[in-house]
C-alpha cells in the first residue's frame, strides 16, 4: 500500500481518488474547493491544506486537472510538484491536455530524475466511480511498469500509447472519434424517427448492422434502448458537452499543428460549440440530439 497524493477532486477525480482509498492506499486530498475535500474525507482521506501537505513524501503523485496551464503550474512551478515530491515519487498526470503540455511537464520531470507519465482516461463519471475508466498512458517503458499497478486501482484497462505526450495523442484523437460517432448516430435516430420508424426498432437492426458503434450501443442517444444511458436521465451529464467541446478544440489545434485534414473533426467541433452555446452546457454530450432536431431553446 501507498500513500497517493491525488490533486483535483472534480467529478472525475473524486470518484479515482475513492477507489484508490477502496484499493487500501492512504491518499491526501488536494483541491481548491473545500467540499470536494471535506467529501472524500468522509470517506477514508486525509484532507491537505495546500500542495504542500499533500505532496511531501508521498509515493505517489495523482492530478486531475482541467487544462494545459494548470499541469506546468502545479508541476514546474516554485514550490510545485517536481519541487517538493521526493525523489523516488511516481508522478501520474490523469488530466486530458495538449500534447506540448505534457511533453514538457514530462521532460522536466525527467531531468529532475522523476518516474512520470502522462495517463488521460476515457469512460466518463459513471466508470471513474466504478473503477473501470481505460488509460492511455504517455511514458518510457519502466515509468509505466512503475505507474501501472495504481493506475489498475482506478480501471478496467490500462494501455501504454507510447512516449511522453502519446496517452495525450490517443486521448485526443480518441475522443474526436467519439464526438464524430455521436453526432452521426443523433442524425441517423432523428431521421430513424421522422420516417416512422420505432427508436427501439432501429436500434435493435443497427446495433446488428454495418451502423454498429459505442455511441449507438453503450451510450443511445435516445431514451429507452440502453437503460444505463443518460438520454433516460434527461441528459444529466456522464460526459459534459463542455467536456467534449473541450476535446474536440485539442484535436483541432493538435490536427492544425501537425498539418493533418480532419474535416469531420472539425465540423464535429463547430456542432459542439454551437450546442454548448444555445443551451447545452449544462448536459451530456449524447445531449446533442436535441441541437440536431432543433429542439434547443
């Protein structure tokens, strides 16, 4: 067992940070939001007044943080991660950024002699409670063999992309498949339904044929078919729109630099921003269906 300093309780981190409690580890909650902390605490954590209190001799470093500049802040900077964590720390970066972000938190890290990978993840609120979020970990091979047995704490699959910056890579480019599946199962249910057919009916025969996809069968956008779904929660969000959004906007900048054509990607983004702009900041990205059939006030 170890004791896990874990950095950014938001609804994905705090649920990560209560399985790994589950696993048996000590963990020192950090968070600018006191509640989030006050509420792990109740479940096993030892609350941290500043990154301090959480980092110094921990084993283990955790953070979950919502973009690139707030990574190189609490790594790089004075009295930040690389500055107060001990030598032989594994540091896990969990947060979703751009790939030069964490590239660079990565190389730093390295030539303070630190153990560090990038591990962005994919499964959304219900499997960070659940423990069975996938991780797409950045790093040399001994960093991951080193990050690998926490990481399992907090998922059902843990996948080494390749280098630094690679679990970012796979996470980015991941998600825009996502964001473009999504987009065309809403389109294919809303004509499904405006030619006559039952939302169940079509469900049943796409999820059998060529239309087969994760967003259709694990995620329908439309209430009924897939109980688990949050169409069937009036789309409380499992993954937030903004979230999406925030993605889609990492890919494009990633696809622009890398001189690579992604025009459905782009499009996808242009769809997002315009649905979290009329209304759907507050909803699931499967939310979208509603965008598409002109249902948004």
């Amino acid at each position: 067992m170890a004791v896990i300093a874990f950095i950014g309780l938001g609804n994905m981190g705090s649920g990560m940070a209560a399985n790994l409690l589950k696993a048996g580890h000590t963990v020192r909650a950090y968070d600018l939001n006191k509640d989030a902390v006050a509420i792990l605490e109740k479940k096993g954590a030892t609350p941290a007044a500043d990154l301090r209190g959480a980092v110094t001799d921990a084993d283990v470093v955790v953070s979950m943080l919502p973009a690139g500049q707030h990574v190189r802040g609490v790594y790089l900077d004075e009295g930040g991660v690389l500055s107060l964590a001990k030598s032989d720390a594994v540091l896990i970066d969990c947060s979703t950024i751009d790939v030069d972000s964490a590239r660079e938190v990565a190389a730093k890290a390295s030539e303070a002699g630190f153990t560090f990978v990038d591990a962005p993840v994919s499964g959304g609120v219900a499997a960070a409670e659940g423990g069975t979020l996938t991780f797409m970990v950045g790093g040399p091979e001994e960093a991951f063999a080193k990050a690998e047995p926490f990481l399992s704490n907090m998922g059902k699959a843990v996948i080494r992309a390749g280098d630094a910056g690679a679990g970012q890579a796979a996470k980015i480019c991941n998600n825009m498949l996502l964001g473009i599946h999504m987009i065309g199962t809403c389109e294919a249910m809303n004509l499904a339904i405006k030619l006559g057919l039952d939302p169940q009916n079509f469900f049943d025969i796409a999820s059998k044929a060529s239309g087969q996809n994760w967003s259709l069968t694990s995620y329908c956008p439309v209430p009924g078919p897939v109980p688990t779904a949050p169409s069937n929660r009036d789309y409380v969000p499992g993954f937030a729109a903004p979230m999406m959004l925030k993605d889609l906007n990492l890919a494009m900048q990633t696809s622009k630099s890398a001189g690579v054509n992604t025009p459905m990607g782009e499009k996808a983004q242009t769809i997002y921003d315009a649905f979290v702009e009329q209304g759907g900041e507050a909803m699931d990205f499967s939310g979208v269906i509603k965008w598409l059939a002109g249902e948004m006030k």
